[in-house]
C-alpha cells in the first residue's frame, strides 16, 4: 500500500506568458511546482512568489534560447532538477532522456516521446492522467492549427511525430508553447476552406485573443479536426498541394506554411 502524501493532490495547470508570444506551463499542487520550457527566468520567480510556491522540476523539450534561457538562474535560485533531451545541448547539469523514458514529477509519471524534427533532439512529455485527462507538453512540434518549422529535422520525422501524438486519447490536453493559433488559423483556412468545425474554431479563439485570453491548451480530438499538418492525409489537405505520397505531400505543405 502506497502511504498517503500530506501534500495537496489537486494540480493546477497555468501558461506563464513569456517574450512575445511564449507560453512557459506550470503545474503546480499549491505548494511544489513544475515548469516546462523556461525560456525566461523572470515571469517563473513572479509567480513561484506570488503563490508561494517551490518550484522542483523543470522540463525541457529542445534546445532553443527561448525556451532553455531561464534554467540556469531558475536551477540557482530554487534548486530545481532539470530533464531534458538526451541528444541535445542544454544548461547542464541536466538527466537527459528519450523515448520510452518515464519521468517522475510532482506526483506525475511523464513518458518520454522523441519527436524530431523542429530541432533533431526535440522531446515531449506526456501523462495519462492529470486532473481527469491526458496531458502532453509537445514544445515547439505541434502547434494549435500548425506544427514547428524544420530546422533541424526532415518532412518524414515531422509527419511521424505528427502520427504519434494523433495516436494519443482525444481528450488529451495539448499544452503548446507558442500563442500562434490565430496566424496558423489563417493558414489553415486557406488549405481547407470549407472544414466548418475549422471554421467554427477560428471564431472560438478570435473571441478568446480579444479577451485577452490563451487559446491553449488545445486538444488532440481538436487538431484532428482542424490542423492540416495533423490532416495531410485527407483528401481535401492533399488536394490543395496536389499531393500523392505522403511525405512529399506533408513536405509541400510545411513549405507553403513558411510562405504564406
């Protein structure tokens, strides 16, 4: 029998914004936190004040400034343990990991998916079960109506990572971490003009952003439904880049998407 903790069991999940349009998650108990892709230490001390929390476990999915900047001081200031991607630089000292990885954190088991492409290291995080439903921290490989550019990485490990995460629950929570989701929107219109629960979704996060509210966290069931990068197999994605096999298909509209 495992012992009760005498620490609160309800978790609480919050975008931290960041830099222009990054959101940094924190998940916290009340007390302890977690934090994921801390770019910029500042915003992440504010809060860890103004809720009187101590931040134990910070997250890394790749190796870019944005959202590696803040470890270090982070790491100095609250004695955090940092886990990130075994195949890339990062603030060390850090436990690196990769696929089939888990992770234990705030009372948390995290699997570890390897997702290259954006960058060739990239990770996520994903659990089965927080507060009710899945939860993944995907970095900068999907995006809310898009996915990262390739920098790194090719068309094929894009598309694989894009087929990972739609194998997971629908209901999983898609925790993002760029706010992009009105200008992939805009792109999305255009490959699929007529996908009305698209259509019904840009209107659904135009009224959130003037609000001034988040669009994320986004759902898997969500993307499925309306993310072309995430669709490039159906016939009306592919149709709109005249394509035929898959990659060549997926690689024609990620190329699109950096023009448009």
């Amino acid at each position: 029998m495992v012992a009760k903790s005498i620490i609160p069991t309800h978790m609480n999940l919050i975008p931290i914004p960041a830099f222009a349009d990054n959101y940094i998650w924190m998940i916290h108990n009340e007390q302890d936190a977690l934090v994921v892709d801390p770019g910029d230490a500042q915003p992440v001390l504010a809060v860890l004040r103004e809720r009187n929390l101590q931040l134990k476990t910070i997250l890394v999915t790749h190796h870019h400034a944005d959202h590696v900047g803040g470890v270090d001081v982070l790491r100095q200031a609250t004695g955090a343990e940092v886990i990130g991607p075994a195949g890339e630089d990062i603030p060390q000292p850090a436990r690196g990991v990769s696929q089939d990885d888990t992770v234990q954190a705030l009372g948390q088991t995290w699997s570890v998916m390897d997702v290259p492409g954006h960058t060739a290291g990239h990770i996520a995080f994903y659990t089965e079960a927080f507060e009710g439903a899945p939860l993944l921290f995907c970095g900068d490989t999907l995006f809310s109506g898009g996915c990262g550019r390739l920098f790194e990485g090719t068309p094929a490990q894009m598309l694989h990572a894009m087929d990972m995460f739609a194998a997971l629950p629908g209901n999983t929570r898609v925790c993002c971490t760029h706010e992009y989701t009105l200008s992939n929107l805009r792109f999305a219109r255009a490959v699929e003009p007529d996908n009305t629960a698209l259509a019904q979704y840009q209107q659904h996060c135009e009224a959130l952003r003037a609000a001034q509210q988040p669009t994320l966290p986004s759902t898997i069931a969500t993307e499925l439904a309306i993310n072309p990068f995430m669709r490039s197999r159906q016939p009306t994605v592919r149709s709109a880049v005249t394509g035929t096999e898959d990659v060549a298909t997926f690689a024609a509209l990620r190329a699109w998407k950096n023009t448009f």
